[in-house]
C-alpha cells in the first residue's frame, strides 16, 4: 500500500508543506516559486493579486463568525497581505445533498454582510451538489483578485535583518473558539473567533511605512508556523519575546487546560508586519490598540524561530507535524 | 558539591518545564531528570495490541483520548486501524464515548481508558452513569494506573538515584499530599506538590533544593491553591467503588503489584477484556528504543541512538516521542 494523504497534510505544518512543495514542482514558474497567499501578477501595467482558497470548517456556525465570513475574509486577507485592495472575489459552493436552504439562506446572507464589510464584490459563482456523505454539509471556495497599492519596497515573503515583527492583537482565539463549539467542550469562556477582515489595517500600514517587507495573516498553524516559514524563506532567524505577545487570559488558560500552545492555535483575524525599526511605532499604530512589537529578524539561528520565555530562557520554535490534541491528565 | 537530583514525575510537568525553558537556567548543580508519570508512555505495548485487536471486531467502536491513537502496538497503532476502516474514534473524555454508545445501540463501544487517578475518577463516574442508565452496550478496557507504587519504585531505584520529587499537581488534586508522606520518610525523599505555572515549578524546585540540603525528608505542597491533604474525598469515594487494585504491567518499569485499576464485580460487566476474548500476539521488545530507561530517569532522550533520527514526531519509534506529554516530544520539540 503506497502513502496516502492523512488529515495532516492539510494542517499547515511540515507534511503540509512537502506536499505543497511536491505539487509546486510541477508547475513551477516565477510567479508560484514566491510561495505566497496571493500571487503577483502583472497586466497591461496593473499590478494585481489574485489568490484562492477554500473552506471547510466545523461546526458551519461557530461563536464569533461562521463559513460564509470565513470565506470571504481569507480570501480578502490573503490579497490585503500582498499590499493589495481586494476589489472582487468569486463564490463557488460544494453543497451535499440534503443541506437545509434556511441554513444556505444564513450563511449567505453572512457572505453579503463579509464582502460589504471589506468592500468587495461577489462577481461570479457555481454550485455543485454532491451525494450524501460525498461532502460534509457544505464546502466553499472563494478567489479575489485586488489592485496592488504602490510603494517603494516591495511587498514580499522575504523579510530583511533587522527588520521589527509588529502583530495587530491577541492569538489563539479562532482556534479554541472553534474546538470548544466543535466538541461541545462546555468552556463558559465567552471566547470568540476573531475573524475578520484584515484589508483596512493593511492599508493602513502600508500608508504609514513605506519600509514593510513582509505582511502575513496567521491562519492555521498559528503566529509559530508562520514565522517558522518566513524566517526558512528569507534565510535569516527570528527572535520572539514571549513576554510581548499578546493572548487574553482565557484564551491562555483554556490552551492550559488542554495542552495547547497557543503559538500553534489558528487565527482568522491576525497578521504581522515586517517592517524597518524606524517605522515600526508608526506601523503598531496603524495596527490597532492591541498591536504590539514582538520580536525582531536577525542574522543568527538562520532559518529557525528563537523564542525567549518569559524567564528569558531561550528555545527554538518548530515546525509542526501533527494537530494539537489534547492531553489525558 | 554533590550534584542535586530531582525528578519531575509528571508529563505536564515535563512539558511545561520545555517549554518555558527552566532546564537551561539551573545552576550545573541541579539535575532535573523525567518520571514515569505520562498516561500514554507507560501503557504497555500488549495493552495497546489489546485494543487493535478488540478495533477488529466488525460491531465495534473504540474510543480513545488523543494520544493513545498513534503510539505504536507490535505491528501498528489505532490510527493505522482507523486508515484500514476500522471505527476508531477520539474522545475527549469518557463521557463522550458513553454517548456514542447511546446514540449506537447496535454497536458495541469500548473506551479503552488510559491515565492516572486524575482520570480514572471521571471514567468510574460514567461505568456509574452506564449502570444507572441501563447502557448496555459500553465497555471500559481499564489501563489506568496508580501513581504511588511507581513512585515508590524510582524512591528505592539506585539508578538513577534521586533525591527529591517533584510531585503531580493534577493527581494530587485527587490524592491529596498525604500518601506521599509515607514514601518521603520511608525513603528519605523530599517531595513537593507543585502547580503547572513557570513560576510553580521554579518555586518547588528551589524549596526542594532547600529541603534536600537540610535533610528534611517531608512534603510540601506549593500548589496550595488546588491540592489539600486529604484530597478531593468525593473523587476517592466514586473511584473506589468502582474499581480495585490490580497487578499491571507498565511500559520501562515491567509488573508492578497492585499498580493498575479493574472494575470491581459488580461493575464487570462493563469490562471490555471479559466481553471481547482476543489473543495478543507476544510482544517483541524494540531493539533500540530505550524509552524504559528514559521512563525510569535513567537515560535522557538524546542518549538514544534513534533520537531525531530514525525516531521523529513524524515517525514514532517509542511512545515518549507520541505523547504531547512525553519526555522525547518534549525534548524534541523544546530543547533540541
């Protein structure tokens, strides 16, 4: 029996990105090598990003947000993280055979409150219903494309050393969010997703430094796995202060409770800027009042993540392979 | 001066002292080395072949937590079930598997229970629950284990020799401090019952320290806010009339007497290794996989040859590379 594809292929670490890698090669070019959310294309000297990505989540509904807001918001993101205004997105929907309409009704109506809320337009669609069990409920894939804001550095996947790491708010909260409604784990925690859009901020800090080098939205894997990644593509290292990032309390004592490190819980509504020492305050700024610096690109620990704990001990942050699971005792 | 070993019993403990680091910020005259207090590690090898066997049968559901699913038996492991077909499923407690068996009358469902008194209180909870609820078709596969005889044990080990604990938190919430009282005296070990936050477990480590230099061979509970000395009585009560001690084999430390849980007589019924008779092929120890002696403190993980190299998160030798709580994963992931 040769290999097969196993749930964690799709979890955002390392086997996820073999098998991304694996695929890459195929059809290798300029544009894709870049690895990333969104790609940079060129026509007729309109700089454009267009990225696709689609979603399964479960429960459909979840405290703080649902798929349809989802949907809307990665792809929004995705294109915001390029430098880009995300101006319209497409709507394709796998729906499996006995889905109730009321419950589309919902979740489209969700879709029209997301792309009015980050000012795009839903321009073109498909449907496909599949058999019982082909699918689970519904499934929904959304491409955007946006028009490239101009500045003077480039907005890459690269970072450059020196570089000040500024994050816009608190981690971890789309992901527990999402464990606690999906197992019925009965936290009263009050913890919500914190999905949303992201392009406004974006645009902001683009306004505010023309020094940004890297902007990525922390999507599954969490704010570790996508440094880890930055700093292998940009073959330098980052260093993080654990004592800056920002987690509210219940969100941490949840993680606790569980086993989780909150580094590795997905967020929907998080990015972090690259960006010059000069500007970083000005940047943290255009961020939001729960932004902060977190760490700094350096020239040591080449390609790894270096992480001072709040004892100022250091450890590196890895990759990861398998999904968090929660602990016995 | 004499070098000052301590060992952290817990799993959680392991973990947490990985992860904030503390290991490099101890003075070379503190040793901290890992117990055998992770659920999944100790589990024996023909208790997880066990329960593939019993995922077999065609009317069956197996439950289990998290980490048992990929630690390897002889041959494969319940996720390597799962992929073949077999229904195979995670839970988060053991509640959620009695619901699955209501929800599933013409299945069977067996939780295969796996942890130490900080869990088994919840399972005999639910064998309770079954009982009064008249579900016929749950079935518990009872490897749970105690902590003290194992405790006793690494309290009597020369090799390596320690020279204080730093106890559970979680169990003793359970157990209370005082069944340590014994072993401290007895053995002339230290012992301090320490909470999960970094600044616990530094705290302990410094009073265990103090104590050691003293001679003071007594308990101190640092986890004040959750742990008394006579422990959570309710929690004992359910467990024991439910369960009893049995002889059990644990994965490093071999059989150790009255160190596991069976279900009591009148509870039997609900006991999986009375319903499904499976026969477990003969273990076959792993030749260099040395996670016994690492359960027992003996050896660190970097002393293993397999250690990163043939033995990854990714591909799992032994069972302290699986377990979110155990003392390669943490190494690996951590301090590598």
């Amino acid at each position: 029996m040769g290999e097969r594809i196993t749930l964690a292929h799709g979890n955002g670490g390392k086997l996820m990105h073999e098998l991304v890698d694996r695929l890459r090669i195929k059809f290798s070019n300029k544009i894709l090598d870049e690895m990333s959310d969104a790609a940079e294309l060129c026509v007729q000297k309109s700089k454009i990003a267009f990225s696709t990505d689609s979603y399964v989540v479960k429960p459909l509904f979840f405290p703080g947000g649902d798929i349809g807001k989802l949907a809307v918001f990665g792809t929004v993101n995705d294109i915001s993280m390029k430098g880009a205004r995300p101006l319209f997105i497409s709507l394709s929907l796998i729906i499996e055979e006995g889905l109730g309409i009321s419950l589309l009704d919902r979740i489209m109506t969700s879709v029209r409150e997301a792309s009015r809320r980050a000012r795009v337009q839903v321009v073109t669609g498909d449907i496909k219903v599949v058999e019982r069990a082909s699918a689970d409920k519904i499934f929904i894939n959304t491409s955007g494309i946006g028009l490239i804001i101009n500045t003077k550095r480039r907005i890459g996947s690269k970072a450059e050393k020196g570089d000040l790491i500024v994050i816009n708010g608190k981690i971890a909260e789309h992901g527990m969010a999402v464990i606690n409604a999906r197992e019925k784990l009965g936290f009263i925690s009050g913890i919500k997703s914190d999905c949303t859009n992201l392009n406004v901020q974006a645009e902001r800090c683009i306004k505010a430094s023309k020094r940004i080098s890297v902007m990525r939205d922390l999507t599954r894997g969490g704010l570790a796995t996508a440094l880890c990644e930055i700093a292998s593509f940009s073959n330098l290292g980052i260093e993080l202060y654990e004592k800056n990032i920002p987690i509210k309390g219940n969100v941490r004592r949840m993680c606790d409770m569980l086993g989780f490190d909150p580094l590795y819980v997905a967020n929907e509504g998080k990015f972090v800027c690259f960006v010059d020492k000069k500007d970083a305050s000005k940047v943290k700024r255009g961020m939001g009042k729960s932004a902060a610096i977190i760490g700094e690109v350096v020239s040591s620990h080449k390609k790894e993540v270096y992480l001072k704990t709040v004892i100022d001990a250091g450890r590196i942050l890895q990759m990861p392979v398998y999904d968090q699971l929660p602990r016995i005792c | 001066m004499k070098k000052i070993r301590l060992m952290e019993v817990c799993g959680t403990h392991t973990m947490a002292i990985a992860k904030a680091g503390i290991k490099k910020l101890l003075p070379s005259g503190i040793e901290l080395v890992s117990g055998p207090g992770c659920p999944v590690c100790v589990t024996a090898q023909g208790d997880i072949d066990r329960a593939i066997e019993i995922s077999r049968f065609d009317n069956v559901i197996m439950t289990t937590f998290g980490d048992m699913m990929r630690v390897p038996g002889t041959k494969e492991s319940l996720d390597d079930m799962r992929g073949k077909g077999h229904d195979v499923r995670l839970v988060y407690s053991c509640r959620d598997a009695l619901n699955i068996a209501r929800y599933n009358t013409g299945k069977k469902v067996v939780f295969m229970g796996v942890g130490f008194e900080t869990t088994s209180p919840t399972v005999a909870a639910t064998v309770i629950e079954a009982e009064k609820k008249g579900i016929r078709n749950f079935f518990v596969l009872s490897d749970f284990k105690l902590i003290f005889p194992a405790l006793e044990i690494m309290a009597k080990s020369e090799k390596p020799a320690i020279d204080g604990f730093i106890c559970p938190g979680h169990v003793s919430v359970i157990t209370g401090s005082m069944p340590y009282e014994k072993i401290a005296a007895k053995y002339g070990k230290p012992c301090v019952i320490a909470g999960f936050e970094t600044a616990d477990i530094l705290k302990s480590i410094i009073r265990l320290t103090d104590l050691i230099k003293r001679r003071e061979y007594s308990v101190v509970t640092e986890y004040k806010r959750a742990v008394k000395r006579s422990g959570n009585r309710k929690a004992q009560k359910i467990l024991n009339s439910v369960f009893e001690k049995s002889d059990t084999t644990w994965r490093g430390l071999g059989m150790i007497g009255k160190s596991g849980l069976r279900l009591k007589n009148e509870y039997r019924r609900f006991d999986a290794g009375g319903e499904f008779r499976v026969k477990i092929p003969r273990t076959k120890r792993r030749i260099a996989c040395i996670c016994g002696d690492i359960l027992k403190g003996a050896k660190s993980p970097v002393e293993c040859k397999l250690f990163g190299k043939a033995c990854t998160p990714r591909k799992p030798v032994g069972p302290c590379m699986v377990s979110s709580e155990g003392t390669c994963a943490a190494c690996y992931k951590y301090e590598k």
